[in-house]
C-alpha cells in the first residue's frame, strides 16, 4: 500500500526552498561587496587624499619644483642633461626617452651581459670626451642606471666629478661650484636610511640662477 501525501502544496515547497536559500545566500554577500567597495574604492582614498593634500601638500601634489611661477620638473623624477654647463644626472633605460616617467624601469641586464658592458663603456667614455683633462676616477652612478630609470639624484662624488667641467663651460672657479655642491648635498634620510645625495634638477637651477 502507497503513502501519498496529504499537503497538495509540499512539492512546490520542496521545489522553492533551494531557490529561497540561495536568494538569502546572494543578498548579503552583494551587499557586503557594494558596501566594502564604497568604504576602500571611494571614501578611504578620498579621505587620505584629503588629508595629505592638507599635511603634506608639497609631496601630495608631486613635489614640484617651481620657478617665475612655472613648474619646471618634480624633485622626485630626474631629468635628462647633455649641455657641458649642466650637471649630468643617472643614466636612464626608459623608452623611448630618458627619464620616461610612464615608462618607469630598467635595463634587467645583468652585471655579465655584454650588453650592459658595452652600455657602461660607452658612458665612460662619453664622459672622458667631455672632459679630456679629468683623471678622476669615474663614479658608478654616472654610468649605471637606476631600477626606476627616474633617479633624480646623483652621489656627491659624481658631482664633483663634474665640477671642472661646468666650472669651465660657465668661466667659474672649480671652488664656486663646490661650494655650491656642498649647499645642495642632502644627508641620509632621518640620519639614517640611504646615503648623502645631491639632485640634479635642483643643482642645474641653482647654478641658473647664479649672477653672471
């Protein structure tokens, strides 16, 4: 003998609960999505960018360096110089240009790829040709390239390095412009972190600026 059920409505019942399950499992996980993409996509940027615009609005705003009331680079991102008057900064291996900024990287050649031997020659001696007469030895950081390719700072050696050429190319003494790289050296960072530094954007304008 075969039990038949009593309730007309139980397979509907039956049928519907996964549906009403799967519904309650949906509901509250769109909603933590939705709520959560507010809080950390909209209002935590806009919160922190407010905050360190108000702070810290020199760095918030890509630490400019301004002159006559045009920006004429950031202190953060270095700039190419070939002029013999102007200070060299680091070599950079962005595309297409130098000192790339929305191409940021390096040359990921390793210190036995001839590549990077003939790349560090080829400095070297765009360097002699500028300054035939310098017998100094060559700082590193003049011939190899940053990870970044923006670098916009160079050892204080390398800048001394460079003195007595653009002392010549700008008729000045080779102890003006050292006591000008002196004035423009940065220590380590909190005394601590990085090493003495000297950037080169800053250094080129000071030089500018200079009465002739």
């Amino acid at each position: 003998m075969t039990t038949r059920s009593l309730n007309p409505t139980l397979p509907d019942a039956v049928s519907v609960a996964p549906q009403a399950r799967t519904a309650s499992l949906w509901r509250p996980a769109v909603t933590l999505f939705v709520l959560l993409s507010a809080i950390t996509g909209l209002a935590y940027p806009l919160v922190v960018t407010g905050i360190a615009a108000v702070a810290f609005p020199y760095q918030a705003h890509g630490s400019l360096i301004v002159r006559n009331g045009q920006p004429v680079g950031s202190a953060l991102i270095g700039q190419p110089f070939s002029s013999p008057r102007y200070f060299w900064g680091r070599p950079s291996a962005t595309a297409p240009q130098p000192d790339n900024a929305l191409a940021s990287g390096g040359s990921n050649l390793g210190p036995t790829n001839p590549a990077q031997a003939e790349s560090v020659a080829a400095r070297v001696a765009a360097l002699r040709a500028a300054d035939p007469s310098n017998t100094l030895p060559i700082p590193q950081d003049l011939v190899t390239a940053s990870g970044s390719g923006l670098d916009p700072h160079i050892s204080p050696e390398a800048a001394r390095y460079q003195a007595a050429r653009v002392a010549r190319a700008r008729g000045m003494a080779v102890a003006q412009v050292h006591a000008l790289i002196e004035r423009h050296t940065e220590g380590r960072t909190w005394g601590l972190l990085g090493e003495p530094r000297v950037n080169v954007l800053e250094l080129n304008l000071a030089l500018d600026a200079l009465p002739r």
